[in-house]
C-alpha cells in the first residue's frame, strides 16, 4: 500500500557524534580483551573465572551492537504492511518491531541476570557477604521479573485502525483514539522517533505492565511515541500510514477491511 505523506527529507537519519562513535570503539576493544582474558583463563585450568569473564565478553559485546545499530539508517521495508489487531481485537495495518534489538537487549539483560545470580551464590557461600549476596539476589530477581514483562509483549507493534492508533511497546501498550489526535510529528535525534500529540480523552486507553518503571515511550504519556530504534525498517511507513489517515479521516473506513 502507497501512501502520499512523505517524511522530512533524510528521516530517520541518527545523529551522529564522535563521542557515539568512540564509544562504539572503546566498547569493541574492551570486548576483545575480556575475551582474551577468558581464554586465558581457561588455559590455566581456572575455569570459574573463564566462564565469569566469558559471560562478561558477551554482556559487553552486546551493549556494543546495541550502540553500533543505534548508527545506523534502517533501511525501508520491502512490501506492504502486514495485519494486526489491537489489544481488543480490532483489526488495522500493524508495523512490527524490529526482532534484532529484542535479542541484543533480552540477550543483555539474560547475562546480567546470572552474572547478578553468580554474584550472590558467591557471597552467600563466602560467609561474610551476606548483605551483598541479598542485592545480587534482589537484582537478578528484578532483571529475570523484566525480562519476562520484555518477552510477554514481544514483538512490538504499531496498529493503525478505523478508531484510533494502537501502540505495544518494551513495557507499555496504549491505544490513541482518533478524536484526541491533533498532530503527528517524524522527530529528529540520536534516536528519531514518531510522535502522535494527543489529548488524554476518554477512549484513550493505557496499560503499564511495569507500573511507575517505565521507558521513554511512558514518558511522553499522554503522546504516543515510537522510536525508529525498535521499528527500524517500518518507521517510515509507520509515519506515512498514520500521518496520512490523520489528514484523510474519509479513508479510515477502509482500515477495517484488512485481511491478513
């Protein structure tokens, strides 16, 4: 499906800085030397700390690709949106999230997960740890609780329907009726993103699955926010389609015609 709306030119282009830059590279580098600290680690037989340092190789790896795909221009979706449907099942044109920064950040939080485990089992057993045994305890419980909450609403996803415009994001889901939009921004910056400006009007729904702890989309309650850094590849259709059934009400009767 084509749309006629067109994003400011250059959208979504990150902004770039050296200092984003080099700490891509200082993060690369500290990467390959914990690797070659494991390694050698296990050479000489010490293979609790090999495997403490490998875990830490990763963990670091990770938060690494994590800051290189923030660089990066995500490249446009091939075809047409798919279909979806909203948390009550009405059904629109869906642009999903992007799978690639889930598994780096599910990933992330895994391997602090049992460093944070690890941690506290060594206290525990070392007998003079005890209250630092309880904080390592307290922040793999928390992270493994957040990891779930991630997973459980994996794959995000924007839905654009004949009402309104339905948001899933990390830890959040809220749904926009039309009635309460009153402008739809393409945003510039290190992490550009889409923000429908709304009113907190009735038929606006939200639901926070992590109560008070939330990301930056919670933030900007009572807008809808997505950010190109998770719909990488859909971002800018996901800007044409709500853009343009927000200038053409006329045409969102056709929305409900979907099919998957």
């Amino acid at each position: 499906m084509q749309f006629t709306t067109d994003p400011p030119a250059g959208w979504p282009n990150p902004r770039r800085s050296a200092a984003r830059i080099l700490s891509a590279v200082f993060l690369a580098v500290i990467t390959g030397v914990i690797a070659l600290v494991a390694v050698a680690s296990a050479t000489t037989g010490d293979y609790l700390e090999a495997i403490g340092f490998g875990l830490a190789a990763v963990l670091v790896a990770h938060v690494t690709a994590i800051g290189v795909i923030s660089l990066w221009r995500p490249r446009p979706a091939a075809g047409g949106p798919a279909t979806g449907v909203t948390d009550q099942g009405e059904r629109g044109l869906a642009f999903a999230y992007a799978r690639l920064p889930y598994y780096l950040l599910a990933v992330t939080v895994a391997v602090v997960i049992v460093l944070a485990a690890g941690f506290a089992v060594l206290m525990a057993t070392d007998g003079t740890g005890g209250a630092l045994a309880v904080v390592g305890a307290v922040t793999a419980g928390f992270l493994g609780w957040f990891l779930v909450v991630l997973m459980r609403l994996a794959p995000g996803t924007l839905v654009v329907t004949p009402s309104g415009i339905y948001h899933r994001s990390l830890v959040l889901e809220h749904f926009v009726p039309w009635d309460a939009v009153v402008d739809v921004l393409a945003r510039e910056g290190t992490d550009p993103w889409i923000t429908v400006k709304a009113l907190p009007i009735d038929g606006t729904r939200q639901r926070r699955h992590t109560g008070r702890l939330h990301a930056f989309e919670g933030q900007a309650l009572p807008f809808l926010v997505a950010r190109s850094s998770w719909l990488r590849a859909n971002t800018v259709p996901a800007y044409q389609a709500v853009k343009y059934y927000y200038d053409h009400p006329e045409q969102r009767a056709e929305l409900a015609k979907s099919r998957e």
